[in-house]
C-alpha cells in the first residue's frame, strides 16, 4: 500500500514481514503545464533531471545524475536522462535505482534531488511526483507529490537515510533554484 508523503514526513523502509528492502527505485514524473496563450492553450517542453548524491557523514562523496549514471561503488544507477517529461501519464519519466544492500557502510544519506536543466520554473510544470518503489516487486511504498508549482527551478525532493540496521525515507520537498545537482549543493547541506 501506498503512503502518500506530506513535507518533512518518514517512513521506514522495512517491509511488512519485518525484513529490510534490498533495492529501491526512486521514479520522478512530471508533464509540462499548458500555458494559455493569443492562439489557445499550448505547451513547452521542459527538460527536469534527477539526482541523488551520496553523502558520508554529511560530506558529499559521489552523485548519479544523466553525466554519471553510475556511482563508483556500483549501487545507484541512473536509468537515463527524459528530456521532455510526460512520457508515462503518471509513470516514471526519470528513474534512479539504488541496491541498498550494496551502499557501501560509510555512506549514511542519498538525496534525491530534481532540477530544471533547462532554467524553466516549477511554474510552468504540472503532475511533478517523486516516489519509492521496491524493485524486487515493483510495489510502491511511498509518493511525494510536488504541488502548487512555484517560481523556483529545483527542489530537494527526499532523502533515504541510514536508521539502525535499516533504512528511512523522508520527503523533503525544499524549493531551491539551480540548472545543477551542483547549484543545489548549499540548499542540501541544512536537510542533512
């Protein structure tokens, strides 16, 4: 069953029977929102991108965006970069897996983050989610989704975290402005 995320809300990553998910898929969707213009209503492509960058220890150690599709370590990939959204009427446009059980130890936080490369703001986006599937059955555990639009060009999205044995997911959902997972940096920093 689905747990629809509100801002700043966890949840626990440990399935029903009490054992630890192995491997997640971070999906992201999006379409773009029709403008209304002098001959009708139309629409823009917009280009947004997901990210996740692994931190130790609150120190950024490796990212997995659409120039990186693979961390060093070999446990989060990419699935490839969607230059338009809307692909799927609700499915993932971009997706990244992680392979929880081979995050190397000292990496306790990946942040999910999803930017405009294209510098349009969430304004002019619509139907923009970030959700948790378990890979093993393709099950979705949470969604996150983005409302309200905004005159910003990124956001924080959500965060899986290191918690005792296991893992925790947090929607983060912080407006930020970048065309990067690099401009992004000193808004990530304080939702560590």
């Amino acid at each position: 069953m689905t747990v629809n995320m509100t801002k700043g809300q966890a949840i626990s990553l440990q399935k029903n029977d009490g054992g630890s998910l192995t491997s997640v898929r971070m999906g992201l969707g999006w379409q773009a929102a029709p403008r209304l213009g002098l001959f009708g209503s139309r629409t823009r492509e917009i280009d947004l991108d997901a990210s996740a960058v692994l931190f130790a220890d609150k120190q950024p150690v490796d990212v997995v965006f659409f120039r990186h599709l693979v961390s060093d370590d070999g446990s989060v990939r990419h699935t490839g970069d969607n230059l338009v959204g809307g692909v799927g009427q609700g499915g993932d446009d971009e997706a990244i897996l992680v392979d929880l059980q081979r995050v190397p130890v000292h990496i306790d936080q990946i942040v999910f983050t999803v930017n405009s490369f294209t510098g349009q703001t969430f304004q002019e986006v619509q139907n923009a989610f970030c959700r948790l599937v378990d890979e093993t059955n393709g099950e979705e555990l949470a969604r996150y989704t983005l409302a309200g639009g905004g005159a910003f060009t990124a956001q924080i999205m959500a965060k899986v975290h290191r918690a005792g044995q296991g893992w925790s997911m947090t929607a983060i959902g912080s407006p930020a402005n970048g065309r990067t997972f690099q401009d992004l940096m000193p808004a990530i920093l304080p939702v560590l």
